[in-house]
C-alpha cells in the first residue's frame, strides 16, 4: 500500500484509540510517541504503509487556537482531510475487511475517483485516487 497524507496532522481525544485506529484499521505504523511533561503535551507520529519517508501524520493534543494551523478550514463541521492512494480499490476493499465505516460510497469524479469514512472522532476523511493526469497525482 502506498499513501500519502496530504494534510499531516489531526487534533484526537484519546491518543491510544487514535493510535488503535490508525495501526490496526488503517495499518498505519506508529514512528513516535513522545510526551512534554514540561507543556503536558503528547505527541504521536504515524506513517501509512509502505516505503519509509512517506509523509507522516501527527496526532497532537491541543486547544482550539492551537488546532487552526493543524486542521484548516472546516465547512459544516466537515474537517478537510484525505488519504491519497495508488490503488483505489485495493485500499477501499482492505479497509472495509478492517471494519472502516464509509458514509460515501467510491464514486467516479473528473479529478479521480472517492470515498468518504469517518475516523473515531467523526471526522470525515476522503480515501482518493487521482486521475493520472491530475496535478497532484
């Protein structure tokens, strides 16, 4: 599996379901688990499948001024993230042979094709493959 996180941090409420979810839902590997006594703070590195020196995504605990920064613009309380693939059919079927609930079925768009699941906070992320002529492809 090769992914790449395009958005690299999310805010989570409980780091060691967060971590569950990303290692064993998502086969992500954990990188760093590092805690600040001195600013109470936690932070965790996971990377998705494949080759090393991929994008990392880091699950921080911080207020909401300090999650702006992190999380970007959210629209109808939607926060924008997504994992991007190289095989969109191969990561959607193991993903939901690992019980990942997705609220959007794949669909064909002009960009690539998607589906939308929700991690354990609710928040939706977008599982897309694009088209290879895409800019970001």
């Amino acid at each position: 599996m090769n992914q790449s996180i395009v958005h690299v941090a999310l805010v989570v409420k409980d780091y060691d379901e967060a971590i569950a979810f990303y290692t064993q839902k998502l086969n992500f590997r954990l990188v760093e688990d590092l805690y600040q006594p001195e600013q109470d703070k936690r932070w965790v590195v996971v990377a998705p499948p494949g080759p090393a020196g991929g994008t990392n995504l880091l699950l921080a605990k911080a207020s909401k001024p300090e999650q702006e920064p992190f999380i970007g613009n959210q629209a109808g309380g939607r926060v924008f993230l997504f994992l991007r693939t190289d095989d969109f059919w191969r990561d959607y079927r193991a993903m939901l042979a690992n019980g990942i609930e997705f609220v959007r079925e794949p669909q064909e768009q002009p960009y690539g094709t998607v589906a939308v699941f929700k991690d354990l906070y609710g928040t939706l992320w977008d599982l897309l493959e694009f088209k290879p002529d895409h800019p970001l492809a």
